[in-house]
C-alpha cells in the first residue's frame, strides 16, 4: 500500500472517531473553518471567542471587505455556505489527513478554563432562553434539566417563575455522556481533535486580544486587521455573585479532568467564578 493510500486511510478513520464522539449531526462540519484562499485550519471551539476569530478569517480571506458586507447577519458567520468558507466534510480522507498535519497549513484554535466556559454556556444558553428569539431552541433543554432536577413534567414547567439554577444545571452535565453534550459544552479536548491535530498555536480566552492578534501577525494579516483584535465582540461574563462551591467545582473538575489536564488549568481556579 502507498503512503497515500495510507494518509487517506488515516485521514477516513479519524473523520469516523469525530463524527462518531458527538451526536449532533452538524458537529463534526461546525468543528473545523479552512479559508478559501490560504492554508488556514482553525478547530472551533465553542463558546472560546469562535465569532470574533471567524469575522477576523472571513475579512482576512476577502480583504479588505468587512465581514458585513458579506453577509446579512452576525450569526451568519458560522454557516459555511453563506462565508464561503469549508469545512471538514468537503474533504477526502487524504485532505483531512493533509489539512491535519502537513506543515503547509496553518493550524490553530484557542482553549478556556473550563470553570469559566461551563458557566459562559450556562448564562448564555440556558438560564434565559425563553427571553431571546435566538436561543428558544434551548427552551426545550433548560425545561428538561429543570425536569430532571425536580421530577416534574418538563412539559409543565415554567422557565419565567422557576429558571434552572447553576447547580441544577452542572448536575444534569455530570449525568451526561460526552455523546449526548451540547457543543457549548462538549469536552474541549474533543471538539479541539485531540490528539490527531498537530497545532502551531492553541491561544487562550484569558488572554484572547493578545493571542488572536498573534495569529493574525502569523498569518500576515494587514495591520488593520491585527489591530482590530484588540476588541472582542463578546465580552466574558463577570458578575459580583459567585455561582461556584467547593461541590460544584469538584463535580465540574470530574466531568472535565481532561480538559483541565490537557490544558494546564487549575483545578482550584473555580473560586474565580
């Protein structure tokens, strides 16, 4: 057999490991963003600043457009039809393989403490989604974890009088099955492809501006673009009240050892949050 026919058996198996470690349908298109026009492989990551690095890929593969002249609307940026950009199921087994680890591409993504992430999605996608048009298709999750935490018919609860509270949340994720995770809070060792992607840079929320202005400077991009991720469009969450004990951290810790471990986060970071 010829190292080709054996990078395109690599790359085939290894698109079967992802696609098979997520339930969601369009997970595994949704996990990687290559440009059109350069060698860019970025692992996404959700809820680590994909919105604002997916802008800053789609002007950098179209300059010097804005990203809003490109498409219609902010959550446009994650279709791949509407940026023009692809995604892993338009490859072979051999151009995963390739796109993976031959040093022609430029491979990064960007990690963040799992304490700090966890908390970004419950916020975001489940303690109010009945109050954004945006969100409603997680009405139906925060009502089961409610359900789940109260033994009451998902069908008749009530979000408005009795939103589902953070532990209520973290208890219903320690009971979950990677398979069966959101991609909010999927393991990010997994949605990052590890250990079959080789990185030339793993940039962190903590230091978001400073790590995605490094990318762009690696990549070439014109100063103006650099520049501008010195902004981020979604700020991280800080709130006086500290949604962590001392239970729910170990709980939290437990279900993403991996993350925390692959990573390098602190296990006794969670007072943080």
């Amino acid at each position: 057999m010829s190292f080709k026919a054996i990078d395109s058996l690599k790359g085939t198996l290894i698109g079967h490991r992802v696609r098979r470690s997520n339930y969601y349908a369009p997970f595994y298109q949704a996990s990687m963003t290559l440009l059109r026009n350069s060698n860019v492989a970025y692992i996404e990551n959700s809820k680590v600043g994909c919105t604002k690095i997916k802008k800053c890929l789609l002007e950098l593969d179209n300059w010097p457009k804005r990203w809003d002249e490109m498409i219609e609307k902010e959550v446009h940026i994650h279709n791949k039809e509407l940026t023009n950009m692809v995604g892993p199921k338009k490859l072979t087994g051999i151009g995963l393989y390739t796109v993976l680890n031959d040093p022609s591409f430029y491979r990064f993504g960007f990690v963040r403490n799992p304490y700090d992430r966890l908390l970004s999605a419950y916020k975001d996608k489940i303690l109010a989604p009945q109050k954004s048009p945006d969100k409603r298709n997680y009405v139906s999750v925060a009502c089961k974890i409610k359900a789940h935490s109260t033994g009451e018919s998902a069908r008749s609860i009530n979000l408005d009088n009795t939103p589902v509270s953070f532990s209520e949340f973290v208890d219903f994720v320690e009971k979950q099955r990677a398979y069966d995770m959101d991609r909010h809070w999927f393991h990010q060792y997994l949605t990052m492809w590890h250990p079959y992607c080789k990185f030339h840079f793993i940039g962190r929320f903590e230091q978001f501006s400073s790590d995605l202005e490094q990318v762009l400077i690696n990549l070439g991009a014109p100063d103006q673009l650099v520049k501008s991720a010195r902004s981020r469009d979604n700020a991280s969450f800080s709130s006086k009240q500290k949604y962590y004990t001392g239970d729910v951290a170990e709980k939290v810790h437990k279900v993403f050892k991996t993350d925390f471990d692959t990573y390098g986060y602190d296990k006794n970071s969670w007072s943080d949050y």
